[in-house]
C-alpha cells in the first residue's frame, strides 16, 4: 500500500464528515463539491476546498480551510541557578480560538505549585527554579481540527556541589572512622552532585594539600603516619558555593599475640574473687574470652568488664580452672593466646584411715601381736596435704602418708591420730583410729605390765607394813607387868637411825620414858641361845602409875621404831661375868641395841 492509498483513506474520512454536514444543512438547491489535494498539502498545512453547486441561476461559492500555524517559544534565561533564579516562557502563535498546552521533555508538564500559568495559556513562570527542571519545553496549539506544536526550548539549571562524602575503596566503616590494614594500598574517593562538574582539592593529615582536581587519590602501603583526618574542598564555579567533605582514617596494625595474666599468683578455693587480664600492645581491637576452646558466656559468677579486657570470677571454685585464653580481632586480623589453667588450691578435704591399701575406712583396728601393720592415711587437698602421726599419751610422732610398724608389741596399743595439713590454704583437719593388739594369754609380759605389777606388790607391802606398826603402838601403850624377882626395869633405847622429839623448851615438862635409866655407850648384841632349859623367864612391861605417889613420871610411848618391837627375856646372870646378855626372843640379824646391866 502506497502513500496514496494511505491519503486516500484519510480524505473518504473527511468526505464523511462532509456529507453529514450536508444532511445537518439540506437546501436542496445547494451542491457540495469536494476536491481535495493531498500531494499538494504539507503535514503542517492542509488545505481542504469545498465548492457549492446550487442551482442553475445562482452563483457558485467556493470556500478554502487552512491549519494552525506553528506556535514558537521565547525564554526569559536559558540558564538558572537552582532556588536562585526565576524562569519564564512564553507561547507566541498567530492563531485563534486555541488552546495551549505545554510539554516537558516530551510529556506533558506537571504544574506545582511553584509554577504559574497565565489565563490564555501562553505564558508559562516557575518561580523558584529546581534541578528537575532542567530539560525541553514545548508549547502546544490545539483547535478542534488540529493542534501544533514549537520547537523544543532547553532550560539548563545549574546546582550544587551538595555535600560531599569521601570514601575508601578498600577500608571498612567503623561508626565515623574507616579502618584500613596497615601495609595495604587505599584509594580515596569524594562523591557529590554538581552542575557543572565541581573542581577538588584535597587536605591531608599532615597539614599539606594536594592540588588535584581530581575527585580520586591513592595511597600505597598505608601507614600509621597515614592515620588522621581528609578533607576533599568541593566547588562550584556556576553556582559559587562549595562544600567540604571529611574523613577520619585509622590504620590497623598486624595484631600480636596477647597473653592472661592473673591478679593473683596463689589462688585459695572460696576467696572473693580473681581478676583476669587480657594483655595486649594494641588499644584499638576487640576482646573475646574462651573456656576450654569455647566463647564464654558471662554471668554473675563470670564477670566481664566494659572493654572486654578483663575476666572477673567470684566466688573462686575448685573446678574453676579453665584453661582460659583471650582473642583480640579486628577486622583484617586476629591473634588469640596461649590457653591459661589456673592452679586453685584447697583442702583439706574429710580425712580418711585405711588398712594398708584397702579402700575402707577404718576407725578400729585389730592386729596380731608381733604382726606387721600398715596405717594409710589419705585426703583430697592442692597441694598434697602433709601428714602428722601420733599416738595419745606419746611425745612420739611420724610424718608421712603411711605409718608402718614392723612388729607389733604391747605398747603400741592406743589411738593413733592423723592430722592432714594444707600450707598454703592454712587448713588441717584430722582424723584417729583405734588399734588394739591381740595374742595368747600365755605371752610374755611387757615391761610396761611388769612394772605395774611390780607397784602393785609394793604398795601391798607398805600396806602391811603400816598396818604392824599400828598394832605395834597400840600394844605400846599399855603398862607392862614385871615379876618380883626381875631386877631389869628397863626398855631398849632407839638406835641411831630413830627419830628423836624436838628440844622442849625450859617450861616445858621434858617426857620422860618409864624405868628407864642413862645410856651407857653402845654394844653390839650377839645372838645367843638361852640355857637348857632357863630357870625363870622375865617380861619386861612398863609399871602402871601409882596410886600414891610420884616418883615416876607419867608413862610416854617411845619414839617410832624403824624396825619390828623387841621383845626382851632375862636371863640370870652367872659368875665371872662383866656384862650379862638379853636373848632376842625374835632376833634379827644386823639389829643392834644396848641392854642396861641388871643392878
């Protein structure tokens, strides 16, 4: 289909708008004659005749319609600077009885509220002038057979720089700071929008500036003398105005390995609390705890503080002993320590005494006499305990986990005591068991016995002993009769060993024996048999007190003797004799006394 055909339809459209024009309006006498001229016709203008035939007689009148003209635009400034300026364009056309319609960027416009229009339609203000204006604006003229529009006018707004953000290609934020690696190549970008472009200039941290228009800059194997505060100056020379941008740069180092550190080198199970410290060069880094390789978890027991740097435990517990290490990271590095077990000290726990390596407590022990016998003593304490054996009423004492005796005896009957000491907690406790030694009731007796026996029979003999003597005084005191052909009125004197009464005093009456006269010197008495058989026998017995008359003193017992009382027989003295003997009637040997002569 040719572009005739095309035109062709678009005329037979325009016939019939005709032909209903000529029922709308049917004098009958006119005729409507159509002759349209398609290849004549521009896409702007068309001309379109309609002759009309009437009737024969009357004239004919031919009628030419034409299109609308093409409107243009005229623009107040064709450049504005953004919320500074104000931009108008006005809609010049020729044609009537128009409407006009605007376009931007080849929509429709979307008025605001920033913008006015005038009542015709034809002039177009925007008062406060945008970045989004920016672009083409057309004018429409529209009638109801058509509409034209004008060239496209281009309004250029100009704005910015708006603030500027400068960023590293290969560090990490961390709040206002980026961190960067330390050895690591880092390139500095500034980013903004501006109309035109904007110029740059950089300051560094050292105070020195950069003359680069650029909005890039790299540095390569950053630094810690890298580290500081960038600034980037962004300006606008259309606009005037300018913005700076900042950043802070840390640069981080290669971490080092940490080490815990404890706050106590001794440690004592139930002590308030032991603080561990994470120990490291670096001060910006972040701190992470394990527990026997895993991440810790603290509670009220296992206390963290703010930093992360040190590990408070309360209430210090046996199974308290970690292993405990520290990890310090950031983001391109991390370096963890050497795991820390703690050494917790305690105990003594309960102590316990068993049968040489028997597992059960014993508290009573029986032994075979002259059997072997080995006693363990045992407790839970860190450091090993030291132990201490005694036994009561002992000076005696053995240290040592185990006490051996080789040979059991009497002695070692008795309760043995163990004590378990703990130096560095300054605790002991202790425990005791009972041995009893057992044998046949024929054994030999052990010193320990013999001697008891032996006081015993002791005291036996100092009981009859006393018990003699008092009858030996009580006999004493009782007047002794004296025949009539005894001329011996007289008693043994003490010997040298006797005990003599103290010196009375001069007003005192001295005591004074019975029938008693002055020893005369001293001689041995030998033992002798009396004459078979003796003509008269004599009992020596102290005279009572006479009735009437007082050429005797009142009778005193003797002294205390050492030895059994004498008893004294008398014997009638023969011729030739110088000194006559008295036969013991109980004589003992090694007794001495005197025996005053018969006068």
């Amino acid at each position: 289909m040719g572009p005739a055909d095309l035109w062709g339809h678009h005329w037979m459209g325009i016939l019939f708008s005709v032909s209903l024009w000529i029922v709308w309006s049917p004098p009958a006498a006119a005729q409507f004659t159509f002759n349209a001229n398609p290849h004549g016709a521009t896409q702007s203008e068309k001309a379109v005749v309609l002759s009309v035939s009437g009737t024969p007689g009357t004239p004919q009148a031919h009628g030419t319609t034409r299109g609308l003209a093409k409107p243009t635009i005229q623009v107040s400034s064709g450049t504005a600077i953004e919320q500074k300026e104000m931009v108008t364009f006005y809609c010049n056309t020729s044609d009537v009885n128009i409407t006009i319609h605007w376009v931007s960027n080849n929509l429709p416009l979307m008025f605001r509220e920033r913008m006015q229009l005038s009542k015709d339609g034809k002039t177009l203000t925007i008062l406060i002038v945008q970045r989004e204006d920016s672009g083409t604006y057309q004018c429409e003229a529209r009638d109801a057979y058509g509409s034209q529009s004008s060239d496209p006018t281009f309004l250029e707004v100009n704005y910015g720089p708006d603030p500027a953000d400068i960023k590293l290609e290969s560090g990490v934020a961390s709040g206002e700071v980026v961190e960067v690696m330390e050895g690591s190549n880092v390139t500095f970008l500034v980013e903004t929008k501006s109309r035109p472009p904007p110029s740059y200039m950089w300051f560094l941290p050292d105070s020195s500036n950069l003359s680069l228009t650029m909005r890039t800059f790299a540095i390569h194997a950053v630094s810690r003398e890298h580290e500081g505060l960038y600034k980037c100056l962004v300006s606008n020379g259309a606009t005037h105005l300018s913005r700076l941008g900042t950043l802070k740069v840390q640069v981080l180092e290669t971490l080092t390995t940490p080490q815990v550190m404890s706050s106590s080198p001794n440690l004592v199970e139930n002590a308030r609390s032991v603080a561990l410290t994470c120990q490291t060069d670096h001060e910006r880094v972040n701190v992470q705890w394990f527990l026997s390789g895993q991440p810790l978890l603290p509670s009220e027991h296992l206390e963290l503080s703010a930093d992360n740097r040190t590990l408070t435990i309360h209430g210090l517990q046996r199974n308290d002993t970690g292993p405990y290490a520290c990890e310090v990271w950031n983001w391109g590095s991390q370096a963890r320590s050497e795991p820390l077990e703690l050494t917790i000290n305690y105990g003594p726990d309960q102590v316990n005494i068993t049968k040489e390596s028997a597992s059960g407590v014993v508290s009573t022990i029986k032994a075979e006499l002259n059997s072997s016998l080995t006693l363990q003593c045992w407790s839970e304490s860190k450091p090993s305990a030291e132990y201490r054996w005694t036994l009561e009423h002992s000076t005696g004492e053995h240290t040592g986990e185990q006490l051996i005796i080789r040979a059991l005896t009497w002695e070692h009957n008795g309760i043995y005591n163990c004590t378990a000491t703990n130096p560095l907690t300054g605790l002991a406790r202790s425990a005791s068991v009972l041995v009893k030694v057992v044998g046949p009731q024929s054994s030999s007796l052990s010193s320990g016995a013999i001697a008891g026996i032996v006081v015993g029979i002791l005291a036996v003999i100092a009981l009859a002993t006393e018990m003699v003597y008092f009858r030996y005084i009580r006999n004493a005191r009782r007047p002794s009769r004296k025949t009539a052909d005894d001329p011996i009125h007289e008693t043994s004197q003490p010997t040298p060993k006797e005990e003599h009464p103290t010196e009375p005093s001069s007003k005192s009456l001295r005591p004074e024996y019975c029938n008693t006269s002055q020893l005369q010197g001293w001689s041995r008495v030998e033992k002798m048999q009396p004459p078979d058989p003796p003509e008269k026998t004599y009992e020596m017995k102290l005279p009572s007190e006479s009735p009437g008359g007082n050429s005797f003193s009142p009778c005193k017992p003797p002294p205390k003797a050492l030895m059994p009382p004498l008893r004294l027989l008398s014997i009638r003295p023969k011729s030739n004799m110088e000194s006559i003997y008295e036969e013991l009637v109980n004589p003992e040997p090694n007794t001495y006394t005197q025996i005053n002569p018969s006068v």
